[in-house]
C-alpha cells in the first residue's frame, strides 16, 4: 500500500558520535516521515520519536514484508479512519557492533543519551516545521526500544512529554538473568569478548547460540562499561565459572526503569501520556516487568495505560497502532 505523505532519508553526520569504542561509523541514516498535511506550508506539527529494538536500525520501521504494513502505513490507516492525528515521525539509527546501544550514554557503545537528546532532537527541529516543546513531542519505542522510551521520558521530562513502551527491558532479575548462563559457554570457548566478537563477525550465518551471548555483551557494554578492561566492558559474571559479580550486577541494576522510577517519579507524572503494554507470553519475561511498574505507577498516583495482550515478544508491531493513536491524540491535545 503506497503512502500519501513523505519519506525524508537524510545522511546525518554526528559530533557527539566521533571516537565510539567499537568503530562504529559516525555518520547516520536518519528517516523522517512527512504526514500528508505537511505539503501545508503553514502548518507545523507534533514530533514522535519511534526507537527500534535490540539488533534494529530505523529504516526497518519501513520494512516491506507480506501481509504486514510498515509504520508509515499503520499510521496513514489510522489517519483515514480518523483515529489519529497528523503528526512527524523521526526514526533515528542508534545500532553498535554489538546490535543496540540501550540509547544511554556509555563509554563502550558511544553517548546515544546525548545523540538524540543533544543532536536529532535540535536537527529535527531546525530542519522540520515541528512544534517544537515537550508538550508537542513523544517517544515510543519496542524491547530495547521500548526501554530506551521510558528512560528517556524520565530522564528528559524538558524534552519529550508523551511515552509509548511495547514490551520494554525492565526487572532486569527476569529480563536478563536467565540469559547469563546462554552466554557463559560461547565467550568460553572462544576465550574471552574480543575471541567471541572476533568469531561473531566471521561467522557467515549468526547463530542462536552467537545471537543470545552478543545481547549479554551488548547489555554489559551499556550498562557496564570499563575502559580500564581490555574489550572495554565489565562482565556481570566469571566467564571461568558462571559466577555472578554481585558488584557488576549493582550497576546493570541502577539502569532498570523499576529501579529508577522512585527518583524519576514526576518527570511521568507531568507527562500527557505515560502508555505500557506487552504480551503475556512474552520470552524474555518482559510482561511480568510491565506489572511491576504499572504497579509501581499507581502507588504514585501517576496517570497511565497498562494493557495486555495474548502474544509473545516477536512480531507485535501491530502494537504500534495502538500507541500511535494514543501518542498522536495526547501530543494534540485532542
């Protein structure tokens, strides 16, 4: 289905990227789509910033896959049926070697905090006939998109005032724990981060296995770096034994949403959206994690949306209809 607004694919050369630990280009791909009514030249809009998940860059929320539409065109179908509002959506690139970048500042990934925040945000507003305040831009995003949604709606509370979270990383003991033990075998047998990224990179077809030790990797590159360390990262356990670091583990643990949320409390409750939803049967637990702080929410008294559906963690962008509609309307103001 062919879409009526625009598609405005710029090569964004970044400042705040230079010198990333892994290499990464610095230069981006950052997608921008034009609503219909944009071709108005006296109209400006709302911003939505759309953040992908683990392994995802922006451009694949343009993804030409059967039978499932891409954003734009989730978006357009709500537009028509009148259950949306024209709005901007930006669809930054924030992929590492590793697959994501948590969209938090680290020193092994690079500062994507400070890239959106510092960089997109401004450019965005510069370039487009956005409405350029808090109260007009959202965030939304799925996993660790999804994760980075809701911290950057708490931490950023001057920049973005709408959130929209699909199945983000939170309750880290669920989330991720189970994981650790997936990874222990594959960094041992090649002896260590820079012998498994090594054999990563070589390996034609990525492997389960390969796919589930680089997403520990990739979270402990975020979540604790170290550049003292050889690869630059501090693993939360013994690659010789499995052993948790119980010192390394403290510090993935003050990234987690439910853990920040106390301190961050009212950045959410000034928000005109605070949305969360995940499936039920999601693999990696994340449902059990949108509870807790769905319950955390109203012990607060903070004005949210907490739903649940039945479905796992992949292929749930028919999520995003749901949020756009909300996102849109709130940024509105209708």
């Amino acid at each position: 289905m062919p879409i009526r607004g625009t598609i405005d694919w710029v090569r964004h050369e970044s400042q705040i990227l230079w010198g990333n630990a892994l290499g990464d280009p610095h230069i981006r791909d950052l997608i921008v789509y034009l609503p219909p009514g944009y071709a108005d030249l006296d109209r400006r809009f709302p911003v939505i910033y759309c953040l992908t998940g683990f392994t995802g860059t922006g451009a694949m929320f343009l993804n030409i896959e059967p039978w499932t539409p891409n954003l734009p065109q989730r978006f357009e179908s709500l537009l028509d049926a009148g259950r949306a509002v024209e709005a901007i959506l930006v669809m930054p690139d924030c992929f590492t070697r590793l697959g994501g970048s948590q969209y938090i500042d680290s020193t092994a990934t690079g500062r994507y905090d400070a890239y959106l925040t510092e960089e997109i945000v401004p450019f965005v507003d510069s370039r487009y006939r956005t409405l350029p305040e808090p109260s007009r831009r959202g965030i939304m995003g799925k996993s660790s998109g999804g994760y980075g949604a809701i911290i950057h709606a708490m931490r950023h509370p001057e920049i973005f005032g709408a959130v929209a979270c699909h199945s983000g990383d939170m309750y880290f003991e669920y989330a991720y724990l189970p994981d650790f033990p997936k990874a222990v075998a594959p960094l041992q047998r090649h002896g260590g981060i820079d012998g498994f990224l090594a054999h990563f990179d070589r390996e034609v077809k990525k492997s389960d296995e390969s796919v589930a030790a680089l997403n520990i990797v990739a979270m402990a590159a975020c979540y604790s770096p170290n550049p003292a360390m050889p690869a630059g990262i501090d693993l939360p356990f013994e690659i010789e034994t499995g052993e948790i670091r119980g010192d390394v583990w403290a510090r993935w643990l003050e990234h987690d949403p439910i853990r920040i949320l106390p301190e961050r409390a009212e950045a959410l409750r000034r928000a005109r959206l605070v949305f969360l939803d995940c499936g039920t049967r999601d693999e990696w637990n994340l449902h059990l994690g949108a509870r807790i702080f769905a319950s955390g929410l109203r012990e607060r008294g903070i004005a949210h949306i907490h739903e649940e559906f039945a479905d796992g963690h992949m292929k749930i962008t028919y999520r995003y209809e749901r949020s756009l509609e909300l996102l849109t309307r709130s940024l509105a103001g209708a």
